[in-house]
C-alpha cells in the first residue's frame, strides 16, 4: 500500500515537473516591427511637391514615440537626410545629442544672412553622453525657401566619452538661388539609413536668410516640409525646382528601432521634365516647333509624332501645345 502511495506521488511529481519545463520552454514569438513608405504619385514633373506618408506599427499596433531616419538619393546624390518623430518624445537620455546647430562665418561666429553667390557655413554641436567613444554620421539636409532641396551631405567621425565635439561646414549659394528663408536640419546616425543607420537622437534645425547680390530679393516664407500627428503617422513633403531638376528614379530610405525590433523599408518614385518633346533637358521652342508641326496629325498620319501626343488623346492639338507652354522654360539635369 505504501509502495502504491510512493509510486502516485512519483507520478504526480514527474507530471508537474513535465508541465513546468514546458512553460518555461515555451518559445516565445518575436514582435514583428512594420515601417511601411510611401508617395502619393508614381511619377512627378518638374515643379511637383512629392509627398512622403509612412506608418510604423508592433505587431500591428501604432508604434508611437519613434525616431525614423530618411534618406533620400537620386541616382547620382544624396538628395535628402532627415529625422523624422511619429510623436513628440519626452524626457529621453539620448546616447549621443544635438545640443546647437545655427549659421555662421567661417570662424563659428553667428551669421543670419547670406548674399547670392557667397559660401555660407553652419555649426553643429553635439554632446556624446556615453562612458565609451562613439561613431556617428554628422548629416545635413539644406532647404531653399520653396521648399525644394538645396544639398544633402555628410561627415563621419568619433566622438570621445563624456565630451561634447562641433563640425563647422561650408555650402557654396549660387547666384541663381531663390531668396528667402533657407532652412538647415541636421541629424545624428550609426550610419547611412540606407544601410539600416538609426539615428542617435531627434533632429536640429536652424534658418538663415539668402539675399541677392543687392539685397533687395523678394523674400519667401519657409516652407512647411514636415507634419506629424500624435499617432504612428509621419509626412514629409518636397518640392522638385523647374531649373535643373534631377532627372530619373528616385530611392527613399527609412530605417527605425524601436524597443528590441529594427526595420528597413524603402519606396521609389521617378522624375520626368513633360513637355521636353525632343528629349534635350529643356522645354523650349524646338519643342512647340515640333508639336506644330505634327499638329492636327492622329496615328497613320505621315506627320504623327507620338512624342507630342502629351495627354495621350491619339491626337496632337492645341491641348498639347498647351501642355508644352505649361511647362516652358523647365530644365533638368
């Protein structure tokens, strides 16, 4: 009777020791982090505002308080670097900090103003908040007051424990360049976003003046390039310029952390001058000459010219020609 008592408790013991090790074996799914990115169009001429929508999420639930690192490249530059929140953060300890970031003379001396023409310079100044030295990816993203990108570069370096280190860069200003409120962000990665680099910290921006030569420009307002709503949301929104538009397929960038999770997502949007009939880089009078003299042509005519055709009616008349005159003057590069 007692052998039969020792054995039961046996069983009960091994069968409990059977159902622990099963709990804590358990394997545990991993959270699965989603960046989703996208344009509002496929394809965009010369003068368009390309609007940038994403939306993070864990496991399907808004991924609030988030830093998402943009980039931006055309196929032949950088176009682009930014920092963008999917909602205000508050109270972090960031490993590494912006801590200033203003417009200045060669010699780091605050400077507001800017002629046409003249090399302008900007000052980072950062803080590395850490007990080991740090790499980082010091980028710039500069915007004319049209809204459209001016330049996109950077600078990697170390920065030593507990210390805080400046960059002071320089920009040439054509003397074509609009007039207005120009304004500078800079962001702190590990690396390129494109190479899955996050950003150490929310980005800094400033503002400075460009005048022209007489100092009598008109002046623009800024353009507002970033809106952001309390959810998982974020969008960013370019203006391509009509001079010297970069021309061909673009790639955006965005890479992100959050918690334990790292995510990379990309989009692609394409840049095309309408109206470029002959396909020069301009939109000029050899164009409006061609789509003259194609004019009132259908397909089988012997004058047809399918390039002048720009709203694909099957038919070249003056809703084409208005097309070209829409857009006269456009260049790209």
């Amino acid at each position: 009777m007692q052998m039969k008592k020792f054995l039961n408790l046996k069983s009960i013991l091994i069968a409990v020791t059977l159902c622990l090790l099963l709990i804590v074996t358990k394997p545990v799914s991993a959270s699965t982090l989603t960046l989703t990115i996208t344009t509002n169009k496929q394809t965009y001429n010369a003068g368009e505002t390309v609007i940038i929508q994403g939306n993070l999420t864990l496991d399907g639930s808004p991924a609030q308080d988030a830093l998402i690192a943009l980039e931006i490249d055309t196929e032949y530059r950088y176009y682009v670097f930014r920092t963008l929140q999917t909602d205000a953060i508050e109270g972090a300890n960031w490993l590494v900090e912006i801590t200033d970031l203003y417009s200045c003379d060669m010699y780091g001396n605050p400077q507001n103003s800017f002629m046409r023409g003249s090399t302008a310079y900007a000052k980072v100044v950062w803080k590395n908040n850490s007990n080991v030295s740090q790499s980082i990816m010091v980028a710039f993203y500069l915007q004319f007051s049209t809204g459209s990108p001016f330049q996109a570069f950077y600078n990697k370096v170390s920065t030593s424990a507990n210390s805080s280190s400046y960059i002071i860069a320089s920009f040439e200003i054509s003397s074509t360049a609009p007039t207005g409120i120009t304004t500078i962000y800079s962001s702190l990665y590990t690396d390129f976003p494109k190479n899955g680099g996050i950003p150490y910290c929310p980005e800094k921006n400033a503002t400075f003046t460009i005048t022209s030569t007489s100092s009598t420009g008109s002046q623009l307002s800024a353009y507002t390039l970033i809106s952001t709503s309390s959810t998982s949301n974020f969008q960013v929104a370019i203006t391509l310029p009509k001079l010297d538009v970069m021309l061909g397929n673009y790639t955006v960038y965005g890479s992100c952390k959050y918690g334990n999770e790292s995510v990379l997502s990309t989009a692609q949007f394409r840049v095309i001058l309408v109206g470029d009939v002959n396909e020069d880089m301009k939109v000029d009078m050899k164009d409006i000459g061609l789509a003259a003299k194609a004019y009132g042509s259908k397909p089988g005519d012997p004058n047809w010219d399918p390039r002048c055709d720009l709203n694909n009616d099957g038919k070249i008349d003056m809703k084409d020609i208005g097309i070209i005159c829409k857009n006269y003057g456009n260049t790209g590069v």
